[in-house]
C-alpha cells in the first residue's frame, strides 16, 4: 500500500487540490480511480521524468498528467496536474516545487 499526500508549498499553496477542483465532476472521478490504483500499488501509470520526478499519465480527456515524486517507498507526493498541451511548463513546475519540498525535507 502506498500513501498519497499532497504537497503544501512554504505559502501554504496546495497546487494539486487547486487544479483538482477545477475540473468536472467526472474528470474528478477518474482522477480518484487512477490515485486508488496507486494507493493499492499499481504504478503502471507512472514515467520518470528524472531527479526523482514522476508523471501519471492518465488515458482519458486531454491526457491528464499529475506530477509527483517518491518520498521513501510508500509515499506520493502530488505537486499539481495539468494536460499533454501545457506538459513541458507543468513539469518545470513540478520540478521546482519537488526541490523545494527535498530542500525543506532535509531542513527538519
């Protein structure tokens, strides 16, 4: 089993919970199915993108990708989601939130 927490920037932002709520209730759905995947252990969804950074790729809509990175071996943390269109800038974003988050891990 693998814990799923969601990732809250030094402001207090919680950017997965931001894009996650602006979606339909469908989408919402979907994206819920593809996190209980996860939690049971199925990461057949996940690419790494380096550094530690991964993507789920989810296979619906206009190709939903929610970023994350694996704190030890049962925990996920999400950084946001976004689609195939905005990838690169989400992803350069996911990148700079996964160092802020390994750089306040390492400040405790």
């Amino acid at each position: 089993m693998i814990e799923i927490r969601e990732y809250v920037d030094v402001l207090g932002r919680n950017f997965f919970e931001r894009w996650h709520k602006k979606q339909d209730v469908l989408t919402m759905t979907r994206i819920s199915v593809a996190l209980g995947r996860v939690e049971a252990g199925n990461l057949s969804a996940l690419k790494g993108l380096g550094a530690g950074l991964s993507e789920i790729r989810l296979d619906f809509g206009p190709g939903y990708r929610l970023y994350c990175g694996m704190d030890g071996n049962s925990l996920v943390i999400l950084f946001g989601g976004g689609t195939k269109r905005r990838q690169q800038a989400d992803i350069e974003e996911a990148r700079l939130l996964w160092q802020e988050f390994k750089k306040r891990k390492g400040q405790k």
